[in-house]
C-alpha cells in the first residue's frame, strides 16, 4: 500500500497524538462544492443521457469481462491517455511547484474508490439509466470518492458485510460520494463494496461495505452512503489521510496543475479525474475545463472517461481559486451528461456544476 506520504505519517501522527480527541468528525475536502439546491432545474429531463457505469449479467464472470471491456473499449481505444497512479505519480506529480501541491493531488487520488453494486432497486423512477434493469440480479461498476472520515468506533458492533452488527469490532466509518444513477438507495447502498486503494492489479483487495444513503439529491443526481471497513490496515490508512489534512493550522490551498498540461496558457483551467475505468486499477486522465452551463448547473471538460468512471469526483483548477483555503470540486462525473453532447470525437463530458467561483 502507498503510505500517505512521509511528510503526511509525520504531521499526522504528531497532529493526532496532540490536539484531536476519538470522537472529533474528521472532515477535510471541505465542503466548497455548491449544491445549488435553489438552482435553476429547467429542462432536467432532456439530461438523462448516456451513464458511464460497467454493467455485468449475473452469468458473467467478472474479472475476466471486466478485462475484456477495457482491451476491446471503442470509446477510447488503447487507452493512451488513461495513466496508471504509478506513471502519474513518476511523470507528473513531479512537475507540481511544491511538496504540499503533491501531497494534495496524491490524497485526491487515494480518496478514490472502486464501486461494486450487486442490486438494482426496483423503486428507481422509470426514467433512470438503470430502469431496464430493477429487480434484476447482476454487478454494475462505478467510481465514488471518500469525502469525510470518522475517528474510529470501538465499543459498537460492526456494520459491514462481514461483521453484519454481530462483532463489537473496532472499525471505521465514512461518507463515500458517486452519482446517483450508480448507487440509488439504502437497499443498493446495502450490497455495494467499496474498493480502497486499488492502485493496480498487485494491491492486496482492500474492502469497506456500504451501509446506508445519508444524502440523496435525485434531480441532481449525486448520493453520499455511508460505508464502514473494520480492516484495520485500511481503516488506520484512511484515517491518516485525514488527519493530516483537517488538523493544525494548515489550510487547504488548491494546488496549480498547470505544469501537468503542455502550452497550459492564462486562460487555461486544468481539471483532473481519478476513476476506475471499465473496473480496472485506477486510471488519472487530464484535461482542460471547457465551460459551464450556470442554468443547468453542469460543466464540460476535455479529459476522456469510460464506463466505470460514473461517480468520480471532477478536481478543477482554477487559478482564481488560488486564494482560497479549500479545494474546490465538481460533483460527480456524469451526472445528467447532455446527451447529445457527449461526442466522443471532441471528448467532451459533463457534469454538474459543483464549485464556486
Ligand atoms: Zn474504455
Ligand atoms: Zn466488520
């Protein structure tokens, strides 16, 4: 597993020992995203087009189809511009201005998660992307991001999969992010397992379970679910993370990933995404952000996604955020894509508008 970062297990350990009680809510990607709830909602319909989740029939055998799709995908063939967290870690991370910009963009792309829901409810709306297939038993693939972590829980019984509330294990729990069209209710929330730091195919399977939907905006289309692990590896390592991000004096300054994109000029905004396309080992893509519809509430970049990568969270840099003491995140991607706009041609995605500027 990839340690937090040196410079993260110092600060946090000096940090977690000193100043934090067990019980403190740890909350770090503050929470600069506007949910635009009073937003303008006009022509919601019309952006129910294609989702990018990786559906699999109950017959099918997943690790081998899930291959499959990646070597055979036609929406982005061969994949070039998809990077392993590995050769992003070696080829770009080292461009960034300075250490901290690197520990930011290296904990964004540890809070992403590898989704994996086994039930389609049969109260999704018949206008949902899934409606064909409520009731039905089968596995569908999306992406999700870690957004808040609690301190862990000792003395009460353990919620997930394993444990099922019968063993009193220490574990932890925490909010996971994705769209709504991949994990619509408690009832699919209860049959999701969340894959942490699936790096690559050597990582040992690392596991939390989803346990309940605290947060649900259907028009919007993004869900929060609670999810629990008692590993205690994992558990201790997604704890770390934010530690050392919500603790001390230090605030959240978004990072510039300008030097990531060649001939990134002044009016160039660069926007990353973290997903696991296809379900395979996470995958880093860039881009540039093309635009926003401030009456539909979405975004458009450039960076390519394929099917898996519904749910992952969009980081957008903007210079003009530079100021600010928090990073600034879109919702997830492929909320609602317009679909007559989803050209792949121009790779051209959308998203809800989530950040504010
Ligand atoms: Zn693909
Ligand atoms: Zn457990």
């Amino acid at each position: 597993m990839r340690s937090a970062g040196n410079v993260s297990i110092i600060l946090c350990r000096v940090r977690c020992n000193t100043s934090r009680s067990r019980s403190t809510l740890i909350r770090i990607f503050q929470q600069a995203h506007v949910d635009l709830e009073q937003g303008p909602l006009e022509d919601q319909e019309k952006y129910f087009g294609h989702h990018e989740c990786e559906v699999f029939s109950e017959e099918q055998q997943l690790a081998t189809e899930s291959e499959n799709r990646w070597n055979n995908c036609e929406k982005n063939r061969g994949h070039e511009n998809f990077f392993s967290v590995q050769y992003f870690r070696d080829n770009y991370l080292p461009k960034l201005q300075s250490d901290r910009d690197r520990e930011v963009i290296n904990t964004w792309i540890d809070c992403t998660v590898k989704l994996q829901v086994t039930c389609t409810s049969k109260d999704r709306p018949d206008n949902d992307p899934h409606a064909k297939d409520r009731g039905k038993i089968g596995c569908r693939y999306g992406t999700g991001f870690i957004k808040l972590v609690f301190s862990a829980v000792y003395d009460k019984p353990c919620l997930c999969a394993i444990c099922k509330g019968k063993v009193a294990e220490k574990h932890w729990g925490f909010y996971v992010r994705t769209a709504g069209h991949v994990v619509f209710n408690t009832e699919e929330a209860k049959t999701t397992q969340v894959q942490l730091n699936y790096d690559d195919d050597s990582c040992e399977p690392k596991f939390g379970y989803g346990v309940d939907v605290v947060k649900f905006q259907p028009k919007r289309d993004w869900i929060d679910m609670w999810c629990v692990t008692c590993d205690q590896e994992i558990g201790a390592w997604i704890e770390s993370i934010y530690c050392c991000w919500s603790d001390g004096d230090d605030q959240l300054k978004p990072p510039d990933l300008s030097a990531l994109l060649p001939g990134c000029g002044e009016d160039c905004i660069p926007v990353l995404i973290a997903s696991h396309p296809h379900g395979q080992p996470k995958k880093i893509t860039l881009g540039e952000f093309r635009g926003r519809d401030r009456k539909n509430c979405r975004i458009e970049y450039s960076n390519p996604t394929c099917k898996g990568s519904s749910g992952a969270a969009v980081f957008v840099s903007d210079r003009r955020t530079r100021k600010f003491t928090h990073i600034l995140w879109a919702l997830p991607v492929h909320s609602r894509v317009i679909e007559s706009r989803t050209a792949q041609k121009e790779h051209i995605n959308c998203g809800h508008d989530g950040w504010l500027i």
